[in-house]
C-alpha cells in the first residue's frame, strides 16, 4: 500500500511583503490521510516566498497510525520548486493522545499534485 495524504482545503495570505516579491505568507490548510496513517488533520504554514524556498509549519493528525487511534502533531520543514513540495517532519514530544500517547518520530513528504507521498518511522 502506498502511503498518501490529499490537500482538501489550502487558504492562504500574505502577511508581509509584495504578492510578486519575496514575502511571507501564513497557509491554513486540511488534509486526508491514507496508509500507514488514517485520518484528517489540519495545519498551518508560515511560508517564506523567495521565488523557492522554505515553510514551516504545525500539523495535528486525528486518526490512527498502525490501527492504534488518537491524534498527533507534527512540526514541518517543507521546501517547495518548479519540480513539486520535498520536506520532512518530526514528531512533536508529548502531542500523542489516545493509544498514539507517547508516540515519536519523523519522515517525509514528496509530490507534486494535490495528492503526495509521505514516509513515517515511528516509536511507541
């Protein structure tokens, strides 16, 4: 099985700097998530727009990883070019709820469409 998450929603604005110049922008976004981990999540971006560049973000997943339930969030560092999105994630210490308590971990985000690939390596 491929793991896969989905952009549902993506509302972005600027908050400083030109809309056709390096500026910075804050991104609220919603995701479905498939594989390894099931579930929705939502998530914020602070993203800085250099022409490419880096975004980091907040994410809180409510789902579950492995058939245990219960929700986590991750901190993203995503960069973001003409060939699509690359980035990785971390687990954020103590975030677990449900049977994912005590979870921690990081992976991996790649695609360039609506629908991309992660990776998670994991501890319980």
């Amino acid at each position: 099985m491929t793991d896969t998450f989905t952009m549902k929603s993506w509302d972005e604005a600027v908050v400083d700097g030109p809309e056709d110049g390096p500026r910075f922008a804050h991104a609220h976004c919603t995701f479905s998530y498939r594989g390894r981990i099931e579930g929705t999540s939502v998530c914020d971006y602070l993203l800085y727009y250099p022409g490419e560049g880096p975004g980091l973000g907040f994410e809180r997943i409510t789902g579950s990883v492995d058939g245990r339930k219960g929700s986590f969030v991750v901190r993203h560092e995503v960069g973001y070019g003409a060939d699509g999105v690359r980035g990785t994630f971390t687990v954020v210490p103590g975030s677990g709820t449900g049977e994912l308590a005590g979870l921690s971990g990081s992976g991996t985000i790649e695609g360039a469409s609506e629908t991309m690939s992660y990776t998670l390596d994991y501890r319980l």
